[in-house]
C-alpha cells in the first residue's frame, strides 16, 4: 500500500498592487469630514480682541501710567491722576471689589474661549472624488461646495500673522460670482497637500485610498483630533515653518526693476502733481488745497507702496496641474491657474517703459470673487514687469499648445509692432482721423487657434483671444465708421482688465474676420479638453 501525497496547498492570492504615491488620496482628502487648525478662531475672531484690548489700554494710558511709570508723570501733572469717581475702575477701588472683578474678567474670558471652541468644532471641510464642501456655524449652519470640474484655480494666501504661527488660507475659486470655498486655516504642509489633492482630482484623476486596517480605522477620528491640536501647539510654539519647496521661475524680476516701474507710472505723476498743488497752496495762503490734496496724496502713497511690495518675491513656474505664481512680501500669495482657465492675454507697455523695453502681461479669468471685492485686481497680472524675452517666456506658460512657429510672429510681431513684414491687417489709411497716431499699427491677426488684436501707439497692447474661450464676436459700426467705411472688432470672454476691441477696421475685412474666427471658434471649442487636462494628457499618450 502506498502512501498517496497530499494535494498540495493552495496559494494565497497575490495582493493587489498599490497604486504609486501621486495616485494616492492624502488622509484629509478621504470623503470625510475634518477639521481646520485649532488657531483659526484665534486668527479670525481674536485679531478683533487685540483691536478692542488696545482701545481699552489707550483710554486707560493715564492711570496705566501713573501706576506703573509714576517718574514719567510731570510735577504738575494732575490731570495724570485726577480721575473721575464715575470710572468704573474708580468703582471698584472704592467698593473693594476686587474679586468679583477677577471673576467677572474669568467669566468673559471663558465665555470667550467657549465661544471659539464651538466655531472651531462646528467648522469643518470634506474632499470627495466630486466637490469640496465647508460647513460652518453654530445657530445658524452654512455648507457651501465647490464642484472639482469647475475649479478654476487653487489660491493659497500666507498672511503676515498667520505666516508666525506657520499657517495658510486655501481658496478654491469657483466658476460663478462669489462661488469660491476658502479653508482659513490650515497648517502650510496640510494646505500644500490639500491642494495637490484638488488639483489632481479636478485634472480627471481618480485617487485610490491607502491601505487602513480595522484598528487604525476605528480610532482614526481621536488620533486625527489629537494630532491636529498636537500641531497646533508646536506651531504656536516654534513660530514659522520651513518655506514650501517651489519650482524655479522661469522669469527673475530684480528689486530696481521693480522700483523703478513704479517710479516711472502715471501712479506717480499724479503723486507728483499733488505735491506740486500742495507747494502751491501753501506759498499762496490756499487752505482748500491742502485739506484737497493732502489726504489724496497719502493715499496714492500708499497705493503705490502696496503696488511694491505685492510684486515682490514674484516667481512663475510651470507644474503638471497649471502655471504657478507667487508674489507678496509681507502677505505671500500661491496660486496655480490649471490649462484652459485663461481667457484673455494682454500684453502693454506705457510710453515711459518704451526706452528701458518693459511689458506687462494681464489675464482675463473667472476669479470667483464678487465685483466688490478689490483683491480681484492682483489675480489678474501674471508679469508686472519684464523684457521681451520675459514676455515670451511668460506666454509660453499661458498658451501652451501654440505652434512653435507662431511665437516669432506673436512676439515680434504683435509685442514690438510693426516691421517690413508686418503679417498683421492694419486698419487702413483713411481710418486716420479715428485712429491718428496708431492707424498704422492698428491691426488683428486670426490664427488656428487665436485671435490677436494690436493696438496703441502711446500706450502700446496686445490682446490675445485664445478661440476656444471665445464666447462671441461682435462687428460695430458708427455713423463716423459708415462714412470711413470702417468698423470695430468685439470678442466677447469673461469680464477683467483686457481690453478685447479693436477699432478702425476695414469693413469688408471686419466682415471676413467674423465669420472666420466663428468657425474658428466652433472648431476650437469643439477639440477643446481642457477641463480635464490630466485625462487629455493619457488618450494622447
């Protein structure tokens, strides 16, 4: 008899390969509900106590200094401590009530602590494969989301303060007016990844989640508490991060560069017209002017200071999500603008820049912003100040799927204006009176995939329409126009600071552009898979 061999075991399964880490959801974009940094309501609501504390210590500046400075008291400085018996410190001296005092001020205190908790605990954000969602509020709840195939861009915002305790502001921009869903705060590192987060899922990526067992399931909630106020403290306590590792920017702006563009802007020659009105009413005994001009002045200073130091520590970079800017001094700003975002390109150059070569490049795009809301402005200037070759190189970023036989045209071209070959149709020389100065360098080009509209002679500019954001495009015609046998060209993008017609064009022609950029237009928008770039990026590969 013969022993019979046992079958042998069946071999367990191979487990499934893991997905490689950029295809990985971090922990806080996992579909679940998180919290922000702990010193949120601290950065939001307590900037406000500080305000309040320091209106209490300026109305208490007499007593505080006889108290604590008395050798700083003058030896006829009775209105230093003559006080009033209706102070209410005076009240509690006399009554002996110091205690209930104490308590008094403790109870606040917690009130006010209390208070923070509860806006802290009922504040919360969630990452899905869709949207991102906030909701806030403790009486009276608020949830907003912000859908991943509209995001427009990622903003993340370090103001000064909030930069000493190593925190940031995200602000994911939405498509429609007041639509964006800010996460104030968070720590830099979490921000970062969040917005890594966001931007590969709104590129058409699908994440995986990382492997948990039952275990780390079950008390991820406390341990995601715990090491939230862990970082909290350690932020408070060691001051301000490491600086986020950036890409290197393509353009290097130098500080006297930036100075002296804002030195020589009509910003200034108003600065300077106002001191001159000032000189002179003063020298004539004018009052008016002064009280006219002077605060003027100081706010046009200030303006034009701010202008600085927002341009400061700019950089631009190209990242696989988008093209990433950064500007501001004291107040750091961080956005990646994703492909197909931009609507409309302006390149200008005022004629104080004409001898030192300088051109500024601005955007049209949907910012998500209320119309009153002022900061729109620095989200629209993508090159504050630069060369030809920095405004190439800026292009490049912004329109990426140019033909490399079209940039000599765009820039030599479009930016520098005209030449002996000029290939752009320029208004012709009966439009003079419309256009005296610039006739000869009025013109548009339409190409494959833009329509370029060149303008200016003192202040020179370049519109580029990409046609695939090309919302309409409109031919009008004046009486003036109807004698000269001219009319003007209108693309029709999202609103902003581009300036899209262009005027004193040859009827027939304008007639010829219009129906060509229509189909271009069509043609563009049709091919056009931008919203899901990432996606776009693996068919043609």
């Amino acid at each position: 008899m013969t022993d019979v061999a046992p079958p042998p075991p069946e071999s367990a399964p191979a487990p499934a390969p893991a997905p490689p880490p950029a295809l990985v959801r971090s922990p806080l974009s996992d579909g679940e509900w998180h919290r922000l940094h702990p010193l949120t309501p601290l950065l939001r609501g307590g900037l406000t106590l500080l305000v309040v504390a320091g209106v209490i210590v300026a109305n208490l500046r007499d007593r505080l200094t006889a108290t604590f400075l008395p050798w700083l008291i003058p030896e006829s400085g009775d209105e230093f401590t003559d006080f009033n018996g209706d102070d209410p410190i005076d009240f509690v001296i006399e009554n002996d009530l110091y205690i209930v005092a104490f308590v008094a001020v403790l109870v606040v205190l917690a009130v006010l602590v209390g208070l923070f908790y509860l806006s802290w605990r009922f504040h919360s954000f969630r990452i899905t494969g869709d949207d991102v969602e906030v909701r806030s509020g403790v009486l009276f709840r608020t949830q907003r989301r912000a859908p991943l195939d509209r995001v427009q861009g990622v903003n993340l915002t370090r103001p000064m303060i909030a930069r000493l305790v190593g925190l940031a502001k995200l602000e994911v921009v939405g498509a429609g007016a007041d639509a964006n869903v800010k996460l104030e705060y968070l720590s830099t590192a979490n921000a970062e990844t969040i917005r890594a987060d966001i931007l590969r899922l709104a590129s058409g990526r699908r994440l995986g989640a990382a492997g948990v067992d039952a275990a780390t399931a079950e008390s991820r909630g406390v341990a995601a508490l715990g090491h939230t106020v862990s970082r909290g403290i350690t932020g408070l306590i060691e001051g301000e991060e490491a600086p986020v590792a950036e890409p290197a920017s393509v353009v290097r702006i130098p500080v006297g560069r930036l100075i002296a563009s804002h030195v020589l802007s009509p910003t200034t020659l108003w600065l300077l017209a106002g001191l001159v009105a000032v000189v002179i009413g003063v020298a004539n005994s004018t009052p008016w002017l002064l009280f006219g001009f002077i605060p003027a002045i100081i706010g046009v200073g200030a303006y034009w200071v701010r202008s600085i130091t927002r341009s400061l520590r700019y950089s631009i970079a190209p990242t696989e999500d988008g093209v990433r800017i950064t500007f501001g001094l004291l107040t750091t700003v961080t956005e990646i603008v994703p492909p197909g975002r931009i609507h409309a390109i302006e390149v200008s150059q005022s004629i104080l820049w004409r001898p030192a070569g300088w051109w500024s490049v601005r955007i049209n795009r949907l910012s998500g912003r209320s119309a009153s809301d002022g900061s729109t402005d620095q989200f629209t200037t993508v090159l504050p100040v630069g060369t030809t070759a920095d405004v190439e190189a800026v292009l490049r970023l912004v329109l990426p799927h140019v033909p490399e036989t079209e940039w000599p045209l765009i820039v030599h071209e479009g930016v520098r204006g005209t030449g002996a070959a000029d290939s752009f149709t320029t208004s012709p020389r009966r439009a003079w009176p419309i256009r005296p100065l610039s006739w000869r360098r009025n013109g548009f080009r339409l190409t494959a995939d833009a329509l370029l509209l060149r303008r200016g002679a003192i202040w020179r500019t370049l519109a580029i329409l990409p046609l695939a954001r090309l919302q309409s495009l409109a031919v009008h015609q004046g009486p003036v126009d109807r004698m000269l046998r001219v009319a003007s060209l209108r693309g029709n993008v999202v609103a902003g600071p581009v300036t899209t017609d262009l005027a004193a064009v040859d009827r027939d022609v304008a007639l010829a552009a219009f129906g060509a950029a229509a189909d271009g237009a069509v043609r563009a928008a049709g091919s056009d898979r931008t919203h899901r770039w990432w996606a776009t990026e693996e068919s043609a590969t």
